[in-house]
C-alpha cells in the first residue's frame, strides 16, 4: 500500500497538478479513513469526531489551494493515491496491535524498496551520477520522512483510532506552512493563519474525551 500510494502521488504530480492540490486532495485520506472504516468494518465516528474531519478538510483547504480548483489528469490520480494512503492506515490499524512494531516497519519497507525498485527499473533509466547529485534530499526522504516517520506511525496506531491518525498526519501540511516561513522566509498570509487555526482546533477536538467512542479514564 506504501508503495503504491507514493508511487500514484509521484505520477500524479508528473502528470500534471499543483503542489497545493496535490498536497490537499491527498490529504483527503481523512475522510476517507472513518467513511471506508465504517463502509468495511461498521465503525461509526461520533459526532466530535466527524466535526474534527470537517474542520480538518476546511483547514486543509485554506492551507493548500489558492488557485481556481479544477479537476486534471493528474488530479484524479492524486484522488487514487489519497484512497492508497486511506488503505496503508486502516492495515498498518488491523495489523499493528498484533505485531512487533519495528519488526512490522523492516518488512514494509523492505516490501516497498523491492516493488519500487523493480518500477524503477522496468520504467526508467537512473544512473549513479543522476543519483548522487540527489544524494541528500533521498537521504533524507529515506531516513526521516519516510523510516522515522512512518515507524513512528506504526508504534503509535498500536493504540489510536485509526481516524484520529489521519487527522494527526494530515498536521504535514502545517509543519509545512510554518517551515516555510521560519527556514524560507515565506510569508504567512491571513489565509495561511486560518488554515493552521482550524488544523489545530480540528487536532484539539479529536482529542477530547469520548471522541474516539472510547470512554476518558479516570
């Protein structure tokens, strides 16, 4: 599912999409975590949860589209990718809490390396010198947004409602926002502001008390 969830979002984006779109419409796994959780497994979000979603979808749309939304070739494989990711949550959901979480993270990496590998090859022509000029930025990808990162989503959905993951994952698109105009000198405009306002009211809700359909403790 990782695999093919990066690999529909790369193609998608070559195709022809905006970074901003592409960025909103694959964050529209949030939706489509609780609605194929309910579709597949009869898990019905509760109303604090569903406000959460929605003023997710809100924030996220400020963040991340400012231009005239319309729908592109690419646009509709971004929509694919964002039903992947959806798919990669609800089985890292099913399976984490009865594996090994590191153990679970080495053969899902392993198992994506190999198919991407093999694409890469079938479909392209990389060469030694084209990869050590993108030494760094794969390095990075390799080692923190992508080992780190999702290990760290696999030991955390040991115990999380799967919906809630996806709200807390979708908080990239803030970090984003917010590493832009600290590290680029990007400029955060009102419209900017209101999208991380709602992102963070959207976090704070889902996580209330009874949220998740599961009783506070005391």
């Amino acid at each position: 599912m990782l695999a093919l969830a990066s690999f529909a979002q790369q193609l998608g984006i070559t195709v022809g999409t905006s970074a901003g779109k592409a960025g909103f419409i694959t964050a529209m796994y949030i939706v489509l975590v609780p609605l194929l959780s309910l579709l597949l497994f009869r898990r019905k979000p509760t109303l604090l949860l569903a406000g959460s979603v929605a003023l997710a979808v809100a924030g996220l749309y400020f963040l991340s589209v400012t231009e005239a939304f319309t729908i592109a070739a690419g646009d509709l494989i971004i929509m694919l990718c964002a039903l992947l990711y959806a798919g990669h949550i609800l089985v890292i959901d099913r399976f984490s809490p009865h594996l090994d979480g590191i153990h679970m993270s080495c053969i899902q990496f392993l198992a994506a390396a190999v198919i991407s590998g093999a694409g890469m090859f079938a479909a392209e022509r990389s060469t030694l010198p084209g990869i050590a000029m993108c030494l760094l930025p794969l390095l990075y990808a390799g080692l923190f947004s992508s080992a780190a990162g999702y290990t760290l989503q696999i030991l955390a959905q040991k115990d999380a409602d799967p919906t809630v993951v996806s709200i807390l994952l979708s908080l990239e698109s803030v970090f984003a926002v917010i590493g832009g105009a600290l590290l680029l000198g990007e400029r955060m405009g009102v419209r900017e502001l209101l999208g991380c306002a709602l992102m963070m009211a959207a976090v704070v809700l889902a996580q209330l008390p009874g949220a998740s359909g599961e009783t506070a403790s005391s």
